[in-house]
C-alpha cells in the first residue's frame, strides 16, 4: 500500500486550496460580469463561503498523478469546474424544498442571505457555467478534442439523473423509511460518490492517462466517496454545528444512516476497509501518489 508517513498533507491541502481559490475567482469574475447584481452576489456566496475544495483538489492530484505538468493554471480551472458544480449542489439541498437548512460552512445558507429566488437562479447559472468551464479548460490544457468531451461528459453525467440529481432524489423518497445496505450504498453511489470519483476521472483524462489506470482512479474514487459519506454520517452523529458549520439533520430528517444501520464503530470501520480497497485498486495500477494515499486517509479523518 502507499504510505503516508513523509508526505506533509495540510501543507499541501493549503497550497492546493489557494490554486482553487484562485481559479474560482477567474471564474467568478467571467460568470457575475453577466448577472443581474441579486444573482451575482448570491453566486459569490454559494462559491466562496469557505469548503474543503475537496473534488478539485482530488481532480488537480489525480492529473499530476497521471504524469500531467503540474504548473499549469489550467488544471485549476478544470478542477474548479468541479467545484462550481458542487456549489450548487449545496444551495439548491438546503432549499427549503429540499433540506430547508439555515447553516451551511458555518454562515447563513444562500437563500436565507440572499432570498429563495436568487439562490435558484445562482445555482442554475452555476450548472451550465461548469460545464463551459470544463470544456474551455481541457482545451486550454491541449487535450485532443475527443479527450476534451470525454472530460466534459464526465462531469455532467455525475451531476445529473444517473449521478448526484437522481441520488439527492433518492435520498429525498429515503427520508422516514429503513433503507438497507445496499439500498444506502445506492442512493450514497449516485449522490456524493459519482463526483467524488468524476473528479478522479476527470483529471486522469485531461492527462490523456491509460484506460486501465482511469479505471483505478474510478475505483478509488468511488471507494473514497464512499467513506466519505460513511464518515459524514458518523460526523453528523457525534459532532456540533460549531464544528461542523452546519446543523446536524440526519435524525431530525429521520433520514437512514450508515450509523442508524452499523453503528459507530462498525462505520468507522467499514470507511476505514473502503479505503484499504480504494488504494489497492490505485496500487494494482502502479498509480503511486503519496498526495491520493493522504487524500484516501484525510476523507475518514476529517473532523468536518
Ligand atoms: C435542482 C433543486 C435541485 C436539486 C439538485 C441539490 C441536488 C440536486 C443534489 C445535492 C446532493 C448533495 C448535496 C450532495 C453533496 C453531499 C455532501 C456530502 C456535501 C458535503 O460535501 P463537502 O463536505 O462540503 O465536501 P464542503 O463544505 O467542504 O465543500
């Protein structure tokens, strides 16, 4: 397996961060030129209201992993496009539709900041400026045209029916029933692992990487997106709003857990065989990254 031990992950989550950031602005600045001023500074809340800018870092390791020139700024704004996606995501489930959520990363949601009309316009103007964002970014990058579209398909088949769209509505029918195993491992596939492992995906095409080893990078992706949620159900059993920066809902939603299923410790240790699974599958295609090890590992030992 892939050590951790040298590798310094919060010094390279920092700089990673930073390189997303400012790829978000670079976007931002393009996207709210064409907005009313309502939308915009909703857009801008949904964007950069803090978050562990998880999906686009994966997307930018996963592409130096796969031998692509980690300096280009380029790959930042593909990754970002990830992460404009995820954006909103997270404005339209704490919806008063959907989740009806007054918290998120520790500030106001975007329609209690903004209004209900605004943050729906935000979130669906995000969609489609993903989508460009990737396309325009594989291009920048010098990927063959068939690469660029494949990095761009990816992306949208996660988000939509098959992926993140057709989970969140699973999850939705889910609240006030029993789900079972297979049914949560479902529903959790389609609704955070689709982008998880799209962003794994994205980034060893965009780097033109062997078929074989997308395939690991999918593997991985899907087993860390996996426990992450495992993990996310843990958090949202046992830790605070302080910490979290959103309020607890699980039981409140009367939604099934990988807790209310296992228990504690049994979902701790199935995020923690997930990952060992994950990383065999990297190490079965020689992917050798000591940054998808410590990302693997910081998925299940996150505190939020
Ligand atoms: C069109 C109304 C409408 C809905 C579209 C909203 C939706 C469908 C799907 C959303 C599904 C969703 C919220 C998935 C993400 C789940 C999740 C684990 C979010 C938290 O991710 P983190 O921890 O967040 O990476 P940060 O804050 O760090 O970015």
């Amino acid at each position: 397996m892939t050590g951790t031990t040298s590798f310094d992950l919060p010094t390279y989550l920092e700089a990673e961060r930073q390189e997303v950031d400012a790829a978000l602005q670079r976007a931002l600045a393009r996207l709210v030129a064409s907005l009313p001023p309502a939308v915009a500074a909703a857009v801008r809340h949904g964007v950069t209201s803090g978050g562990k800018r998880l999906r686009p870092i994966l997307c930018a390791t996963a592409y130096r992993a796969c031998g692509g020139v980690a300096e280009d700024p380029a790959v930042y704004d593909l990754a970002a496009s990830l992460e404009l996606i995820h954006a909103y995501s997270l404005v339209h489930d704490d919806l008063p539709c959907m989740d009806d959520a007054a918290l998120r990363r520790g500030t106001p949601t975007t329609h209690r900041e903004h209004g209900e009309p605004a943050a729906v316009l935000a979130g669906a103007a995000l969609i489609p400026a993903a989508a460009l964002q990737a396309l325009e970014a594989a291009q920048a990058l010098g990927c063959a045209r068939a690469t660029s579209l494949a990095v761009t398909r990816t992306l949208l088949e996660a988000s939509g029916a098959g992926g993140m769209v057709g989970g969140q509505w699973l999850d939705l029918m889910g609240e006030g029933h029993s789900l079972d195993g297979a049914a949560l491992d479902h529903l959790h596939g389609r609704k955070t692992g689709a982008l998880l492992a799209a962003s794994l995906v994205m980034g060893g095409l965009a780097a033109e990487a062997e078929p074989a080893v997308v395939d690991a990078l999918e593997a991985y992706g899907t087993a860390i997106g996996l426990a992450f949620q495992i993990t996310d159900d843990v958090l949202d059993a046992t830790s605070s709003a302080e910490i979290l920066g959103k309020n607890p809902s699980d039981v409140v939603l009367d939604k099934s857990t990988y807790v209310s299923l296992h228990g504690l410790d049994a979902a701790r240790r199935r995020a923690r065989e997930v990952v060992a699974s994950g990383l065999n599958a990297l190490n079965a295609a020689r992917v050798r990254a000591p940054a998808l090890s410590g990302l693997a590992h910081y998925v299940v030992e996150r505190d939020r």
